[in-house]
C-alpha cells in the first residue's frame, strides 16, 4: 500500500480494502478518500457503520460537498441507525446501498486474475 493511503487511512490491513477503524471521523474518511481518489480506480466503495465516534449523516455530505475523479460508492451498514444518513442521500439525489451484496452487485463479475 502506498505511503500516502497508508498514513491517511491508518490502516491494519495493508491491503486493499483499505481499513480505515470502525470510528474513523469525518477528517479520516476525507482524507482516506481524497488519497484513494488519486490512484484512478473506476470506482471506490465507501461504507459507513454507525460507531460512537462515526457521525454517518455528516460522513455523506463529503459525497455531495466535494468533488473527485473517482466515482464513490457509499454502502450504508446499520439498518435504522443510518436513517439520517440514507434521508441526507435521498435528498441530494446520491445513490447508495444497503449491503455489502448489494453494492458488488453493482459491478458485472470481471475476468480479471
């Protein structure tokens, strides 16, 4: 994983997805975007789980408020405890998923090995 993702996502894994902890903020998924953002990727999931310190409706105005190349996906884990956040969506017209299935359906399966 390069530096730059690896600093701003704080991540375990090292790998792709990128781990950014479960009560990562506003600033840490921003960031973790905005570095991802840079690599030209079609397209990067974001998923969001309601945690103590996550605040999910205020995570998915970085989806409206701005602007990068790479098309972002937001997956929106939690049932009712994401309804500010899917009502925040639904009102700035931004598609989302409910779950995990749903959202790698989005995408044909790829022969690539």
């Amino acid at each position: 994983m390069p530096i730059g993702l690896r600093k701003a996502a704080f991540s375990h894994t090292g790998n792709n997805p990128v781990d950014i902890i479960g009560d990562a903020s506003y600033q840490c998924y921003l960031a973790t975007i905005t570095v991802a953002d840079e690599f030209g990727a079609d397209a990067i999931y974001v998923v969001i789980t309601p945690q103590f310190m996550t605040h999910p409706e205020k995570i998915c105005t970085i989806l409206k408020d701005r602007p990068f190349k790479t098309k972002l996906l937001p997956v929106l884990l939690g049932g009712e405890a994401m309804e500010a956040a899917k009502a925040y969506l639904r009102s700035e017209k931004i598609n989302f998923f409910e779950s995990i299935q749903e959202a790698v359906s989005f995408f044909p399966p790829s022969n690539i090995m």
